[in-house]
C-alpha cells in the first residue's frame, strides 16, 4: 500500500523540492517552475493520492470571499474594535469575515484555527511560532495582529510597545517618581507584555529607578490586588508610579485604589497603557499611551488584501500610539 501524505511538508520532501514550490504547483502557478519539476510533483501526487484541501485552494484563487479572523477575548473592548477596523477595510473589498473567538485559551484557539484553514487574520494567544504550525502547512495567506510571534513567520502589525513603555517611564523619573511597579497578568504569556516590560527596564535602568513586578488575574478581588502592592516596600510614599498594562487593569487598579482610599497623585501615581479613551474619563485622568486598535485592524486587513494580490508587505509593520499626558502623576 501507498504512503498517504498529507501534508505539502510530506509532498516537498518526496519530491526534493520546497514547500512553496509545491504550493505554487496545486495554485496552478507553473511560471518560473522547469518541465521536469512539474512532472516530478504530479507524479508522486497521483503515487500517494494526495488531496490537497480545497478549500483552501479556492481561497488562494481569490473564489471565496470569507476572511477567517480569531481574536484572543471577544468580550475586551480592544478586540471588538480591531475586529471593526478589519471589517471595514475588507467590507469595501467585498469579503466577509468569519469572526472566531479564542476566549485567552490556547487549546480553543488551535480548535478554532482548525476550523479556519483559510485565509486568516490572528490575534495570537501565544508566543512560540510552533504553535501554529498548521497555519504554515495550509500555505494560504495570513497576517499576525497585536501581538508577535517567535520566530516571525507571518507578517505582523503591531505598536511599538517597548519604545512607548520607555518614553512613559522616562516621563515619569522626571516627575520625579523613583520606584515603577508593573501592574499585568501573566507577562511571559505574550510578547506585548514582554515588550513593555523590556522598555520600563530600559528606562528604569537609564533613570536608577527600581522596578516591581505584581501579577495578578484578570478577576482578582479588590482585596488581593490591594494586599500585593502593599508587599512593595513603602509604595504610598509620593514618589511610586503603578503602570498597569492595559485597559481592563487600569479599571481594577482603580477600584481598588478608591476602595482604599488610596490619594492619587499624592499618595500613588498611576500610568497605563490603554486601548481605549476611558482614561480620561476617570478621576483623576490618567496617563495613558493611547493604542489605535481600530487602526491596528485596518493595517492588518490591507497587507492581508495586498498578500492576496501577490504583494509583499513588510514583515513588521508598527503603528502609531500617542502618549496622553493628564493628572494622575
């Protein structure tokens, strides 16, 4: 009996060739590609009954227009708004976008790309590349949103998240704030809280401030948030700074300052990095770096369009935050 191959990996290797070869070979793209290479593939396809998926093939031919999208949590405002930034770009293309939702878990995010091997827009829950091999395998096009993966293997677009991070530590050391603790879930669960915390360390060090981690979940209680930033040493001195690593954070950081009676900026000062213009609405207004996630949608709509024209695209393509400058330091 006939090895099955299922993958183009398991045809590239039979064949000696590379797997965009044999990609390019089932699109119908034979340019650039010799007689004897052709013939090559053909045959160990019909020797191995090979069935290359469908549907992704009519996808890469541009015979479907449904973009598969998974977010990493539906119910955080920042994903709703990178999901509005993509559809309007791709609503003016005529495509649609099924709209998958990865609820922060790696193993729903697999069984969800599993059902999306199609084109794709990803909000990735993890770091290592590995993990989405599948995506590689399927070799239609995809773009990699908000946050990065390792190696890059997909075009990514992305903010700047240290440059920002180190811009607003160094905004506050000349406040004159002395100690900066960072306010986050899991940091070594994604590469944008890696990436703040590399640019707080870099201004920290620039500035000889010292830096404190405190983790906490995401529906920690007021008390517990409380008891851990009471575990750095004197930090209701007048001269520490919380810098909470996102939105949601900065609403918790607040309750729970305000349940304590805890005065800012007298007491404690208090920075974030937000995805929306709450901020503002608080008192008092915190600085924030204001992130654009509609715009980050936009972005990676375009260069998702642009792959299907057969257009390169950058690898990494940053857009711009703004630093928001109000009374909470």
């Amino acid at each position: 009996m006939a090895k099955q191959y299922t993958t183009i990996n398991d045809i590239a290797h039979a064949a000696g060739v590379s797997k965009t070869t044999v990609s390019r070979y089932l699109n119908g793209h034979f340019e650039r590609m010799s007689e004897q290479t052709r013939q090559k593939i053909a045959q160990i396809i019909e020797e191995t009954g090979y069935q290359a998926n469908s549907q992704a093939q009519a996808l890469s031919h541009r015979q479907s227009h449904l973009i598969g999208m998974v977010v990493a949590d539906i119910e955080n405002i920042f994903s709703s708004l990178l999901f509005k930034g993509a559809d309007q770009v791709l609503a003016a293309a005529d495509y649609s976008i099924m709209l998958m939702n990865a609820n922060n878990s790696a193993t729903l995010e697999r069984r969800q790309l599993e059902r999306l091997i199609k084109l794709r827009i990803l909000q990735p829950s993890l770091l290592n590349a590995d993990a989405y091999q599948l995506l590689a395998d399927a070799q239609v096009p995809t773009t990699i949103v908000d946050r990065k993966v390792t190696p890059a293997k997909w075009p990514q677009v992305v903010t700047d998240n240290q440059g920002y991070s180190k811009l607003l530590v160094d905004y506050a050391a000349r406040q004159g704030f002395q100690q900066v603790v960072v306010l986050s879930e899991a940091i070594n669960a994604n590469s944008a809280r890696l990436e703040r915390l590399a640019g707080v360390q870099a201004a920290a060090k620039e500035h000889d401030l010292t830096v404190h981690q405190v983790e906490i979940a995401h529906d920690e209680p007021t008390d517990s948030i409380y008891a851990k930033l009471a575990q750095v040493p004197d930090w209701l001195n007048g001269r520490t700074v919380i810098y909470a690593f996102k939105g949601t954070l900065l609403t918790r950081l607040m309750e729970t300052l305000a349940e304590f009676n805890v005065q800012i900026p007298k007491e404690v000062g208090v920075m974030a990095f937000d995805n929306w213009d709450w901020a503002k609405l608080m008192s008092p207004q915190i600085t924030t770096i204001q992130q654009d996630p509609q715009q980050l949608g936009q972005v990676a709509a375009k260069n998702l369009l642009a792959l299907l024209d057969h257009q390169e695209v950058p690898a990494t393509t940053l857009v711009d935050s703004q630093i928001m400058v109000r009374k909470s330091l």
